[in-house]
C-alpha cells in the first residue's frame, strides 16, 4: 500500500486531532464528537477518510460505533521516517558539539582577568 492515503488523512488538522484521541484509547463517535466540537456528520467524514487509510478500525457495540487506532499504519510511515530522522538527529549532535565548543570558548579566562 502507498503511503499517500496515509499522508493524506493525516493532512487535516481534525483528523490529527481524532487520531490523537484514539491514542489514548478507543472511543465511541460521540466522545470523538464531543472531544473534537465537530459536527456529527463532520466527524463521521473525517472518521470515513480515516478508516479508508486504514488508520483505525470500527466495530460495532449494540447502538454505538467504536473506533480504534491500528498500530500498523502508524508503524510503517515511522519506517518511512526514520531516515530523515537520523539526519535531524545528526543535524542535532553537530549542533550541540558547536555549542559545547562555543561555551569551553567562553570558560577560558581573558588577559584583562
């Protein structure tokens, strides 16, 4: 599967929100509806361009629509990630190498001293 559906559901704002939610633990449409201050139908969109990226899952319990965060999705765009995340973190160490140099600089005492 491309991860495109993927990037694309997470590219709204409520959808992240919703996501974020489902973090913490499944719920039912009308605790995303109330968490979230959308529209029932609103949600039910975002919920449907969430499911059919195959970031989370329904299932039925009696009158209620409870949905789940699936971990895989997730998983493989930290896959796709985790790259340029090296190369941030790289960025990071040189970073604070410069600095630690700049502050040993800094440490030293001048001739005025």
């Amino acid at each position: 599967m491309s991860e495109a559906p993927l990037w694309n559901a997470l590219a709204d704002p409520h959808r992240r929100a919703i996501v974020a939610l489902l973090l913490e633990r499944p719920r039912t449409v009308g605790e995303i509806v109330d968490a979230c201050g959308l529209s029932q139908p609103g949600t039910s969109k975002h919920l449907k361009v969430l499911r059919d990226a195959g970031l989370v899952s329904v299932r039925q319990d009696a009158q209620r629509r409870v949905y789940t965060l699936e971990p895989a999705p997730i998983a493989a765009l930290d896959a796709w990630l985790a790259p340029y995340r090296r190369l941030w973190n790289s960025s990071l160490d040189a970073l604070g190498r410069r600095l630690d140099e700049t502050s040993d600089d800094n440490d030293e005492p001048s001739a005025k001293d």
